[in-house]
C-alpha cells in the first residue's frame, strides 16, 4: 500500500471517531437527516500589490506599477447524509487571473494561478453545526506567467510552472442558518494543507532552463486558514 493511501486511511479511521452527540433539537430539520446533499463554498478573490522593487511594497527609485486581479475560491461537495453522516466527494477549484503594467522602470506582466484538488469527504451535520473533513488525493498547481518589455512591449518570458502528485487535507467547520426544509447558508472557517511531491517546468518564450515532471527534494507546500460562504441543501 503506497503512503498516500495508507494517510488516507488513517485520516478518516480518525475523523471517523464518534463525533459530538447534538441533537436535533439544536437547530436541524429531519430533512438534514438523509438524503442526496449537495454543497458550495465559495469566495471571490482580489489582487492588488505594488511588492515587484521589494516585499513590503513601494518603491524610493523606481515606478512600480500596481498588479491587479480578480478570480474566484470554490469548494464543491456532493454527498449522502445518513441520520446526520455525510459521506461523499470534494472537488476544490482556485483560479486568480491577474496583471500589471508596464512603465519605464519595469516589464509589464500577466499571471494566472490555478489549483485543482479531489478527494472523499467524511462529515457529520449537528443540529446547526456542520463539521467535514476531506483528504485530497489528488491536487494540482499551476502558475503561468507572461512578462511584456517596458519600452517595446514585446514579450521577453512566457512560462509556467505545474505543481503535481500532490496530496493534503481540509477541515471545515460551519454554522448554517436554515433558509427552508433542507436549505441552508453559513459562514465556514477552513483549514487546507496540500503538498505536492513533483513539478515541471515549462518555457515558451525566455531564457529559463525548462525541465519535465521531476521528483521535488523539498515539496511544494500550499495551507491556509480562511473564513467562506457556503450554501447547501439536502434533497
């Protein structure tokens, strides 16, 4: 049995354990009993940074232009939910297109960041409470970059970088405030940790040596900690 799947195996042998025992009493309907349960968690994503001449931001010598950008953070579950269980499949999906500028000083430059992530969800729905845990068995990164010369605007580097093989777990913990029998909305608070093992290196425009899927000696990681929106309904 690989590694990847003997974590998964013990991730949910532990996040199987018996869970608080809230009542129905405290909030749920019987329609949030069982049933086919279909959820989305979601929020937009903004950009704006000026840290190209340093990472606090700003410059005293030259124009930096302001990099901006909008995208969206989502999180798609579909389950089934037996007297409060949820069992089911998580697909994440993370995409932010953004771009600057270019002045006199700097190269002009558009970037897009992509992440996929895939894996099973073990949750229990109490009363209003909602608590899910995923374990990604399969997660992706990509990062694509295109810089644009500051005086003739012809592109001088157009490469992207793809994260692979890469594995981690989200934690979710929700309060859902009932809009109708089965149908609810909620902030979440989420944790994520991926690591990804591989990585390629690909160049179509520029002076970078590219190199295909290789094994990382350190792994890329990407976590966070992030408040969300999320609705969701049990038919």
């Amino acid at each position: 049995m690989s590694n990847k799947y003997l974590k998964f195996l013990i991730f949910f042998l532990v996040c199987g354990a018996p869970l608080p025992g809230f009542t129905a009493e405290s909030g749920s309907t019987k329609g949030r009993e069982e049933g086919v349960y279909f959820e989305e968690t979601f929020f937009p994503v903004f950009v704006s940074r000026n840290d190209q001449e340093n990472d606090a931001g700003g410059s005293a010598t030259r124009d930096v232009p302001t990099q901006t950008g909008w995208g969206i953070d989502s999180r798609t579950t579909l389950a089934y939910v037996w007297s409060r269980i949820l069992v089911g499949v998580t697909f994440n999906y993370y995409n932010v297109r953004s771009s600057r500028p270019r002045t006199a000083d700097l190269e002009g430059l558009k970037e897009v960041t992509d992440k996929q992530e895939l894996g099973p969800t073990l949750g229990f729905l109490g009363g209003r409470w909602r608590f899910t845990a995923t374990y990604f068995l399969t997660a992706t990164k990509t990062l694509s970059q295109k810089y644009t010369d500051q005086i003739t605007g012809a592109v001088t580097t157009d490469e992207t970088r793809k994260n692979k093989a890469g594995s981690g777990y989200q934690i979710a913990v929700g309060y859902d405030f009932q809009l109708g029998a089965g149908i609810g909305i909620s902030p979440t608070l989420i944790y994520r940790e991926v690591r990804y093992a591989k990585q390629s290196y690909s160049v179509r425009t520029g002076l970078g040596t590219p190199y295909t899927t290789t094994e990382l000696r350190t792994k890329a990681l990407d976590h966070e900690l992030k408040p969300m929106i999320t609705m969701n309904w049990i038919f």
